[in-house]
C-alpha cells in the first residue's frame, strides 16, 4: 500500500496478487474510513483517500504532509490503520506494507498510531495480530513493484 500523493495498494492472499474484474483488487485508497467525510474524486465521501492523502492533507490541515503537527500524524495513522483493518477483516490478512512519501514521512509515530487503530478493530480471532509494517525498498519500490508486475504479464503470456 501507498499513502502519497494519492492512496492505493495491492493485495497478496495465499501467495497471489488479487486482479478482481477489472485489475484494480486492493484499491484500498476508496475504503470509506469517515462517513461523513472529505467528498472524494471518486464521488463518495470519506475515504481513505480523500481523508489521508499528501493533498488532502494539506487541503484539511492547510500544512503540507511535509510539516505535519503530532495531531495530523496521529489522525492520518488512525485512518489509515482503520482502512487496513477493513481489509484485514475481509479477506483474513496478518500483513500491510506501507510505503508512500506521507506514511515513510511520517516515520515511526505514524505507524504506532496506524497500528493501534488496527489492534483496536481487528478483534476477530483470525485478523487479531495483524501488523502494518514500513516498506523497505523506498522509492525504489513502485519501479520494482511496476517491473514485477509486467514480468507477470510477460508469464502469463508465455503460457498463452
Ligand atoms: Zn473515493
């Protein structure tokens, strides 16, 4: 998952990155996590994106991500832990890997808040445990990501 710019993300379950019916499984950046929320380029309100985005930050805050307040930290880990455990939830994930210019950023005090978020909602006896952890390849990781995901591609089409 990124939380940058903007929000997104990819989900691996049972070794396997998730397609869904249009390739866009785990765009996790749509999860509502403030109903009455920021209203969302997508149409809705509230999500995650709209809510924890570099812009949208800057756009709530009127600081940009760069010069965030404890306070900011704090509500953007907590909305973002509250999104990933949605989908810890969902689909039984022990595991969310953040990356992103705001959460790698935020360091350290962002991640405890987003794990605290996520330890305070995943209480099912399966998703109780899960972790978010920081990315560890930094700007390098959408290029390898994007490389690893067209050799995925060039795979499948050697099968063909
Ligand atoms: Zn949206």
């Amino acid at each position: 998952m990124v939380v940058s710019t903007g929000v997104g993300g990819g989900i691996v379950l049972n070794g396997r990155l998730l397609d869904g019916a249009s390739g866009n499984a785990g765009h996790i950046g749509h999860v509502i996590v403030e109903p009455s929320g920021r209203r969302c380029v997508c149409g809705a309100r509230g999500c995650l994106e709209a809510e924890t985005s570099g812009p949208a930050i800057e756009a709530i805050t009127g600081r940009p991500p760069t010069q965030p307040t404890y306070e900011i930290i704090q509500r953007t880990g907590r909305l973002v832990g509250r999104g990933i455990a949605s989908v810890c939830n969902l689909l039984d994930l022990p595991l969310a890997v953040v990356g992103g210019s705001v959460a790698l950023g935020f360091g350290a005090p962002f991640f405890q808040a987003a794990q605290n978020s996520l330890d305070e909602l995943c209480r099912l006896e399966f998703s109780s445990g899960a972790r978010i952890v920081p990315a560890r390849l930094g700007d390098d990781g959408s290029l390898i990501g994007a490389a690893a995901f067209a050799l995925r591609g060039m795979n499948r089409m050697a099968r063909i």
